[in-house]
C-alpha cells in the first residue's frame, strides 16, 4: 500500500505499508520521525501525541491509510525553523524532560492546549494533559513547564501586537 500524506509541512510518499500499520509505526519506521514514541498501542499513555489535520490524536490508534492525503504534524514540526518551541524550552529549563520518553506526547499535548489557552489554569492543564502517563515522578515540573510556555507565548503576543500597532501608529502619521 502506498501512503501520500504531508508530514511537518512536507508533502511524503511511503510504499510498501501494510493493510493494519499505525500511523506511528510508519512515522517512526518508513519516515524517520522518532520523536512520537511506542509505549502501549492502545491510546493509554499518550507518548504518540500528534496533530493530524489539526486535531491532537494518538497515532497508535490510527491507521497510517487514514492519513491519506491528510496533514500530521509530530513533535518534530513543533518548531520548524529549528530553534525549540516556547513549549519545549520551557520543558528542558524546568527539568520536565525526566527520563524523555513521554515528554514528546506531553509537548504536543502541551502545545496544542496552549495554542487555544495560553493562560490556563492548574486544572486545565491536568484536563488537556490527562492522556499522558509519566513514569518517572510527579507532575509537578511538567505544570510548571507548561505554566512558563504559556507565560513566554502571552509575553510574544503582547510583544507582536505592539509591534503591529506601532506600525499603525507610525503608518497613520502618529506618535508612538
């Protein structure tokens, strides 16, 4: 079976799946994108967060056909120009990352309830990450983790959106 589908922004071809192959196995082992992990192939644990077509799934739970012609975006295309999202950073400076095995499906979870509330308080964050098992220890560093990211992207909206009135401002003929 052959699989036509673009991964981080880039359009993929893939030949050779199989009618039952997960969408995480051929992420992980025809495309090269081992950042979504393997851990229960039964939606459980969260570690293969993805986006496809915007929507957060567990890619062990889908079937790598029903990307076709669809869009998946892993961990890896959390930050596409290659420097660490405000959601990985924050992460890494925390100490969040533990041992590392669920952080990326606790990233993307964490990314995607960021994108819609980037101020969210402690019981929305336990909600958007209740689908995300760590083994290592207690929560506590990786809320503290998403709290920062929500505070650094608020702080580069409200930066943005100065920016642009300023350009409004100057453009109109305006003191800034």
């Amino acid at each position: 079976m052959r699989l036509t589908v673009t991964v981080n922004g880039e359009r993929r071809e893939v030949d050779g799946l199989w009618e039952g192959e997960s969408l995480l196995y051929a992420l992980r082992e025809r495309l090269g994108l081992p950042g979504s992990k393997n851990a229960c192939e039964q939606g459980e644990c969260g570690s293969c967060s993805v986006y496809l077509d915007g929507t957060l799934v567990c890619s062990c739970l889908v079937l790598a056909g029903q990307a076709e012609d669809r869009e998946v975006q892993t961990v890896e295309g959390i930050a596409p120009d290659g420097a660490l999202h405000p959601v990985q950073s924050a992460f890494v400076e925390t100490g969040a990352v533990q041992c590392g095995f669920c952080t990326p499906g606790l990233i993307v979870a964490s990314h995607d309830l960021l994108r819609r509330n980037p101020r969210p308080t402690d019981p929305e964050i336990r909600e958007a990450l209740a689908g995300n098992l760590c083994r290592c220890t207690g929560y506590e560093k990786i809320l503290d983790a998403v709290r920062l990211a929500g505070e650094r992207i608020l702080e580069t909206q409200t930066a943005a959106q100065a920016g642009s009135k300023q350009v409004c401002d100057t453009s109109l003929g305006g003191a800034v």
